[in-house]
C-alpha cells in the first residue's frame, strides 16, 4: 500500500486563456482551498503581490514598490523593503548575488550560502525577461484525491516537456486543459487512486 505525504485533497487546473497557459498545482484538505488558492494565483498574476528583490517573499505591492517586511530566514528586516520588486528590475538581486557569492568564500557554513545563490539566480533568470502579465487565471477542474502531492508531482513530470520556465510562478505550462487533464489522469492511474477520485468543474 503506497503511504503518501497528504491523504486527502485536490489537485486542481487553472487555465488564462489568453496568456494560452494552464497551471496544475494542488492544495491538501486544511490548507487553503482551490478557490483560495485561484485568488493568490491572479494576485501574483496581476501583481496585487509582488515579489522581494532580496528574499523572495510575495508581499502585497504598495504604490509599485515592496513593502518593508522581515526576511524569510533571518527574522530580521529585509533590505528589499522599499524597493522596486523583481517583477520590475533584478538590480538589486543581482547585487545581493554578488555579495552572497563573496560570503561563500568566507563562511564555513558555505552549503547553505550555495543553496540560497542557487535559488536567487534562478529567480532572477525567471525574472530578467518577464513581460507585462495578460489575462486571468480562471478555475476549469479540481480532481479531489488522496495522494495529492504525488499526483501533482507526476503530472508535472507529465508535462514537462511543456513547462513554461519564463512563467513568474512555478507549475506553468503552455499546453491545453485536456492535455493538463489527461496527465493528471494518468498520474492517477499510475498512483492507483482514480478510482476513489471526485472530479468537479465548478467552484
């Protein structure tokens, strides 16, 4: 009997349509539900949450800029606070690489250090050729589930091919609903739990 991560939840497809993408993430039960989730999507979509040049953090964007906040790690105020957020310039964050890079050869804890430069600049390569955002995110199937976390995972591996790596979120990929669907279809048959799934097509 195969154990998985979280027993229950859904496994979820957005669709914008004009953008031509379709994202499949997934939210466990007692989390945030899909219609919670399909409002975070369209914040960070249409930049209502913006993304710290320094930490990575998504804080609601405040007359263009990020707000001042507390880093994710540190517990101590981030200096990406009142500046431009990723989604309009990478200056910032590639100093902050340079200086991270430094900081590697002087630490002993330089795994860590490597691991966070490693983070950074692939945030900021996702970043340095983002466009103007077009379209909604608008919710097209939720397969409720258990192994949910297994499922979205396979269904990534799926549709790999069709990743979208410019995407400002991860779980992007330019490819129809019905190849979204049939991926995650078959993620799970492999899994051997779409006999207990329930498939709904509305909020």
């Amino acid at each position: 009997m195969i154990k998985f991560l979280y027993p229950h939840g859904a496994v979820y497809i957005f669709e914008n349509p004009e953008a031509q993408r379709v994202k499949v993430g997934m939210t466990a039960i007692g989390a945030n539900n899909v219609a919670d989730r399909l409002r975070d999507v369209n914040d960070m979509w249409l930049e209502r949450k913006v993304t710290c040049q320094i930490c990575g953090r998504r804080c609601v964007n405040i007359g263009g800029y990020v707000p001042p906040h507390v880093g994710n790690a540190s517990g101590k105020q981030c200096p990406g606070g009142n500046a431009l957020p990723l989604e309009k310039d990478v200056g910032v964050a590639e100093l902050h690489l340079e200086n991270m890079k430094q900081q590697v050869l002087t630490r002993s804890d330089k795994s860590s250090v490597t691991r966070q430069i490693q983070t950074l600049e692939r945030r900021i390569e996702r970043h340095r050729r983002y466009g103007p955002p077009v379209g909604e995110w608008q919710f097209r199937v939720a397969f409720y589930t258990e192994g949910v976390a297994e499922v979205e995972a396979l269904s990534h591996k799926i549709l790999a091919e069709h990743l979208d790596r410019r995407a400002p979120f991860g779980e992007v990929f330019s490819c129809s609903v019905v190849v979204a669907m049939h991926a995650v279809e078959a993620a799970m048959s492999q899994l051997r739990v779409l006999h207990s799934v329930k498939k709904k097509t509305h909020l």
